[in-house]
C-alpha cells in the first residue's frame, strides 16, 4: 500500500481535489436551486443532466485521448469544468444549469478516464488491487469532506460557486507537473447487452436499478434535506452519512461475498438498504436516526454495485470480462439518468418523503428479482467464483476494466494456489 501511495501521491491528491470540487458543487446545486424556487423535479432535470454528459463522454473521450493525447484532455476539460462551475450563480435557470450539468457531468467523465489510465498504468499485477482501493477511498473521503465545506458563510451567494471552481483547478498542477503521458489508449469493443443480459439477468437488471438509487444518492440527498427543511449544517451531515456508509461497508461485504452465495448476499443486502429507506419514508424519525438510516442504505447501495459486476464476472470467461464492463457501465448509466427524473417526479407528488420511497422500491425490487432467480437457475459454487474488486459507481469504463483485470489476477493465484497444494 505505501509503495502505491508513493509512486501515485500525486494522482490520488489531485483525485480528492476533483472530488472535493465535484462533491461540494452537487449538493450546492441542490441547496441553491431551491433558494431560487426551483421546483423538485426541475431539480431532478438539472441533477440528470450531469449523468447524460457522463454516458455520453463514456463514450467519446477514448476518441479524443487518442487523437490528441491525456494530457491535452485532461487539462482542456479541468478547463471547462472550472468555468462552468463559476457561471452557475451568474445564470440562476434550470435550463442554463441543465447545460451546465451535461458538461460538467462530461468533462469529469473525460477527466476520471485519464486518470485512472494513468493509475493503471503506474500500477503492477501485484498493487493493480491496492491502487484501485486507494482510488476508491480518496473518492469517497472527498466526497465527504465536501460536505463540510457547505456550510462555509456566503453572503455573496458566490463564495461556495468559487471554492470548487478553485478546487478543480489546483487539482490538475500535481497531476500534470508529475505523471508522464500513458502509452496508447486502448478499450475494449463492449459487449453485446442482450449477450450480457443472458449471461446474468440478476447483475443487468441489479445494475439498473442501482444506477437509479446511485443517481437519487448522488443527484437528490440535498434536494431531499432542502424539501424537507433541514439546516445547512443536517444537510451536510446527512449526505455525509451516506457515503460514510458506503465507505465503511465496502470492504467488509466484499471480503464476505467472496465467502459465501454471492447472489444470496445481494439479495440480503438489497433488502436491508430498502428496508432502511422505507422506514425514513414511513415514520418521522429524529434527525439523528435519519442519519443512520441514510448510513446503511450507502453501505448497502454501494458495495452492491461492485457485487453485481463480481457476480456477472462469475458466469463469464475471463477473456469476456472486459467486453462486458463498458456493457454494465452503460446500463448503470441508464439506470442513473432515470435515478434523479423519478425521485424528483416522486416528491413532486407525495413530498420529500418520496425520496426514500424511490430508493425502497428500487432495492426491494432487486430483493424480488433475486429472489425469483434463485428459483431459475442454481448459484455456481463459492469456489468457482471470481474474486470482489471494490469499485465505486463513479468509476469509469477504466476503472471497471482495472477492476477485471483485478479479479483475473486474484483468481489465477489462487488457482495455481490451489494446484500446487493438491500436488
């Protein structure tokens, strides 16, 4: 771990920047867009909007690394999304933040590409697995700092527009000043979603309704605090508690998939998360027992995701994996465009309640799904199974790629492992 802190403190500094930045300005947005009358579901469009821009640069910034380099990208898009960020209180209308989001939302897509190249390729078989939990955390400890930042006094209305804005910016000197252009940037062609879809109806469908729970998370957590009258301060505290959540579950329910029915521990998992979302949609709870609530609704959404690609990976070649992630990425995408439109169409109607509501039925779907399937096919054996890689909803083709080549890594050793004990 201290040899990939090391040799990539520089990325993993310049990450949690653009984290801190990216953080801050959604749930600002959400804040802010109801100090200007914004309606919930305008809301739901303009927090949309940013997932729109990621699915799309999804697929083109691989085109443009390779036509003009990761350095020309990476800077002219950390361009972009500074700009963006401090034209955001100069044009207060949905329609102009909804712009505003499709490019941020793109722009750090194309920035999150480059980076987890370079952090690949810096890495080696043995610290592939350890880079990619540093990465995680760093994006998920960003995210929570930024929160704290929310409640900085802004008598301007300018001043928390300006501060990520700053962020973003200081982001890019460690990384540009100190990591060397990556070799040629290659993906691999995706794989055909009804072909994906066969392979594992449970992780397809999964990935679909957590893409919409992590858009709900992502997008609408603030929008939920500022429709539900909650202070600045309970606002921060709350989204904070989600991905606490997500961090700390990651690691103990990966380490526990790896042991068991993995198909039964998302089952497991989903339940508890909707279970947990329903209870704050039913009852007028204390703030303080909100704040556990939304904690383990995060630790069960997140780990949830990189169980779904584990499970997929179990019923696939090795040789199919990598085809497969820029497949799941894209349905997750879907799911997290759609996220954001039904929680705010739901609020609009039964008020901020609905927010949990979108996140209890989209979960206990999943509970249903799994266990529907259970009945279909049987689960292949633990000792058949690939090996959890952490991974978090805001990774990119990249990142998931790392992640399989992460799991054939782990898988292989433990094979030969197993070869040579029976010799």
């Amino acid at each position: 771990m201290l040899h990939v802190l090391k040799s990539s403190w520089a990325l993993l500094l310049g990450m949690m920047l653009l984290m801190l930045g990216n953080g801050l300005q959604g749930s600002l947005l959400g804040v802010r867009g109801g100090d200007e009358g914004f309606s919930a579901f305008q809301m739901s469009m303009v927090m949309s909007a940013y997932f729109v821009g990621f699915l799309i640069a999804s697929r083109l910034t691989p085109s443009m690394i390779r036509n003009v380099g990761h350095v020309r990208v990476f800077a002219a898009l950390g361009s972009f999304i500074s700009a963006v960020l401090i034209l955001y209180p100069a044009f207060p209308h949905p329609i102009t933040w909804m712009l505003g989001r499709v490019v941020i939302g793109f722009c750090f897509c194309g920035v999150y590409v480059t980076a987890e190249s370079w952090l690949n390729n810096s890495a080696t078989n043995e610290t592939r697995g350890q880079a990619l939990s540093l990465y995680m955390i760093v994006q998920m400890v960003g995210i929570i700092v930024a929160q704290q930042m929310l409640v900085i006094p802004d008598d301007s209305g300018f001043l928390l527009f300006v501060i990520p804005s700053v962020l973003v910016s200081i982001a890019f000197a460690p990384i540009l000043l100190t990591v060397t252009p990556t070799p040629a940037f290659e993906t691999t062609k995706p794989m055909n979603l009804v072909a994906l879809y066969k392979t594992s109806p449970l992780g397809c469908t999964g990935m679909f309704l957590m893409g919409g729970v992590y858009g709900a998370q992502f997008g609408m957590s603030a929008v939920f605090g500022r429709e539900a009258g909650l202070s600045l301060g309970q606002i921060s505290l709350f989204v904070s508690a989600i991905y606490t959540g997500a961090l700390i579950a990651q690691y103990p329910l990966g380490w526990l998939s790896d042991k068991v029915d993995r198909r039964r521990l998302i089952t497991l998992v989903s339940a508890v998360g909707g279970a947990a979302a329903l209870v704050a949609m039913l009852f007028e709870v204390p703030f303080y027992a909100l704040l556990g609530l939304a904690f383990v609704i995060g630790g069960a959404a997140n780990p949830l995701y990189s169980m779904l690609i584990a499970y997929t990976n179990d019923f696939l070649p090795h040789e199919d994996m990598a085809s497969a992630s820029a497949g799941m990425l894209f349905i997750n995408g879907l799911g997290a465009i759609a996220g954001p439109l039904l929680a705010g169409w739901v609020m609009e109607q039964i008020g901020a309640r609905g927010y949990f509501l979108q996140i209890s039925v989209l979960m206990l779907l999943m509970t249903l799904y799994g266990l529907y399937r259970m009945t279909v096919r049987a689960a292949p054996s633990v000792s058949d199974t690939n090996s959890y890689a952490p991974l978090a909803p805001t990774g990119t083709i990249v990142a998931m790629e790392v992640a399989q080549e992460y799991a054939i890594d782990a898988e292989t050793e433990r094979a030969e492992a197993e070869t040579r004990l029976s010799a």
